[in-house]
C-alpha cells in the first residue's frame, strides 16, 4: 500500500495537500493519474501534473472554472470498479450514459481508463477525458463517436 496525495497546484510553489489516502493499492493510484478530472466534496478540479516525491504519489490538481457537476444525486458504492461511457457533446452539459462497466480487477479497469479507443455498440468511442468522481464513486470516461465497418 502507498501514500497518495492530492495537491493544489499554485504559482507560489507551495503546492499545499488538498487531500490524501494512507493506505492505497498501486493500481488505483494508476487509475486515478488516468483521469483528468478529479471530483470531490462538490468541487471539480483538472489535473495540471503527477509525479513521485519520496516515495509518495502525487496528482497535482487546479480549480476547474468551466466545469460542471454531471448527475449529482446518483450515490452508489465502491464494491466493484464502475466506468460509465458518456458521449461528448460540444456546447452542452449533458452528456448521457451510453454504458457502464463494471470491474473486480484493478488492471481490467485501469486499461480501460488508459485506452485512447473503445469499441461498443457498432461504434468507435474515442476519448476526449476521464474523470474519478468521489462523490458519485464513478470513472468517467467521456469520448465522441463514429460508426464502425460498413
């Protein structure tokens, strides 16, 4: 198990501790570096940077200005890994659930959240971001769409 961290990233370098996990799996940590987002306690933040300072795992994170909370009332649990896919629109803050995945494997999940691509329904889903939500104890992986073959 590790330390991960969670720190503001600001212009006078002090880079104060948000938030932070004593006692956390490897494969999580490499989750979570996958996202661009990261939401906690109703505030959204993008992540600028990660790094490893001795020993201790690091996800640098600034407020995210333009961002919105995505279904907040949804609360399920941490028991399995969920992913949900939502399409990307621009110029909208609706992006609807076009499925959700479901995991007991740490790696299955994590090359989930690194793919670049992923085929589903006929389609070619590309992403555009990922994000962990605390609050809902989600990834979301937001990606556009084209149709596949012919």
């Amino acid at each position: 198990m590790a330390r991960l961290e969670y720190r503001l990233f600001d212009e006078s370098k002090s880079f104060p501790v948000a938030y932070f996990y004593e006692r956390i799996g490897k494969p999580e940590i490499a989750t979570r570096m996958a996202c661009d987002y990261f939401i906690k306690e109703g505030k959204i933040y993008e992540k600028t940077s990660t790094a490893i300072d001795a020993g201790v795992y690091v996800i640098y994170v600034q407020p995210a200005e333009d961002e919105k909370i995505v279904d907040p009332t949804q609360k399920p649990d941490w028991k399995t890994i969920r992913i949900e896919l939502r399409e990307y629109k621009e110029d909208t803050d609706y992006y609807p659930v076009i499925h959700t995945y479901e995991f007991r494997d740490d790696m299955e999940a994590l090359l989930h959240m690194q793919s670049n691509f992923l085929y589903l329904y006929g389609k070619e889903w590309e992403k555009t971001s990922a994000e962990i939500d605390e609050d809902r104890k989600v990834y979301v992986w937001y990606a556009t769409s084209k149709q596949v073959g012919g």
